[in-house]
C-alpha cells in the first residue's frame, strides 16, 4: 500500500510534462509566432518549466516524492518535445538535448530542495526565494521590454506564492526573491558576472 500510491503520484507529472512538451513543440511555429510571439516568449524560456517543477514539488507529500515527480515531469517533457522534433520533423538538436538532458538530470535535487519550504526553518525561506529569483532575474535579462511577458511571470510568482505554506514564508520568500533578484542584475550590468540565460538560450 505504501508503495502504490506512489507509483501513481508519479503519473501525473508525467503527463504533465508530456502535455507541455508537445504544447511547446507545436506553438513553435512560423504561422503561430507571427502573431503570437508570446508563446515563444513563454515557452522558449526556463520560466515556465521551473514554476511547474516548483509547484509539483511543493505540492508533494515527501521530500523524496517531489524528486522523484519532479524528475519524470521534466522527462515527459522532453521526451514529448524531443521525441516529436526527432520522429516528425527529423531534426536532431544534440546541442539543445544534452542541455535539457543535463537540466533533468538535477531535478531530483531541486525537487527535494524546494520541498523544504515546508520546514520550520529560516534556511526554508531562502530556499522558497529561488523560482522567484529565476523569474525576475530571467524576464528582466531576457526581455524586460515584453510587457506581457511580465504579465505571465507575474501570474507565475503569484499562483506559486498561493501553494507556499504559511503568509510568513510568502512573504519572506518574495521578498528574497527580490533582493537577490536586484542584486545578480546589478552584478550582470556591471559586468561582474556573465548573464547565463543569453547563453542558455542560445544553444
């Protein structure tokens, strides 16, 4: 009985991932983008794929469940996108596969880290900070001119600020979230440190 219920917990995110991947596969074209750039500018980034990841995780009964769904999500997502770029479009984006393959590899670990908000902890608010940190950091790097773009990530922060426990942990979540945020910006402009999402993005 332990076991079952969660192999089944397991399934979900699953087709989560798959249901996305394909989503993302099938928006990311000519005819679409012209007139929806959004969904390129949703979908092509990582900020949609950590606050789902997030919000399994956080949504998970143990710190080992949320690695572990956490960690098929993100499979079904890839084998969905890639296994659709690969068998439809016979396109094989090694770059862009070894990438997502490499980020699905430390999903386990963040799934379980995240997890820890759940803890009576001062150490569980930084860790809440983190999703938040990747989407200001990301939609203010990438693209802080797209209006919409920071409609989307700000319903992000939002919903997953709603799943954090307790209005303590919101609260110092978002606003670590923020500080950090203003800082790592600051240290990019300056020149201090590299701005990875540009790299990423362009692989």
């Amino acid at each position: 009985m332990s076991k079952a219920p969660n192999k089944r917990s397991l399934i979900l995110p699953f087709i989560i991932g798959i249901i996305l991947g394909i989503t993302a596969k099938l928006v990311d074209v000519p005819a679409i983008l012209f007139y929806f750039s959004i969904f390129d500018d949703i979908m092509g980034r990582f900020g949609i794929w950590v606050w789902t990841a997030a919000l399994i995780a956080i949504l998970s009964k143990t710190p080992l469940l949320a690695a572990g769904r956490s960690f098929v999500f993100f499979i079904g997502m890839l084998f969905a996108y890639y296994g659709y770029t690969v068998q439809f479009l016979k396109f094989f984006p090694k770059s862009q596969m070894i990438l997502w393959g490499g980020i699905a590899m430390v999903t386990p670990f963040c799934g379980f880290l995240i997890w820890h908000i759940h803890k009576n902890k001062g150490y569980a608010n930084l860790i809440g900070s983190l999703p938040f940190i990747f989407f200001f950091t990301e939609w203010y790097l990438t693209a802080k001119d797209e209006l919409l773009l920071f409609i989307a990530y700000l319903c992000m922060a939002l919903s997953l600020l709603v799943v954090i426990p307790t209005n303590k942990k919101r609260i110092f979540s978002l606003l670590y979230g923020l500080l950090i945020s203003v800082i790592l910006i600051g240290l990019v402009q300056a020149g201090i440190i590299v701005n990875l999402y540009d790299q990423l993005l362009n692989i």
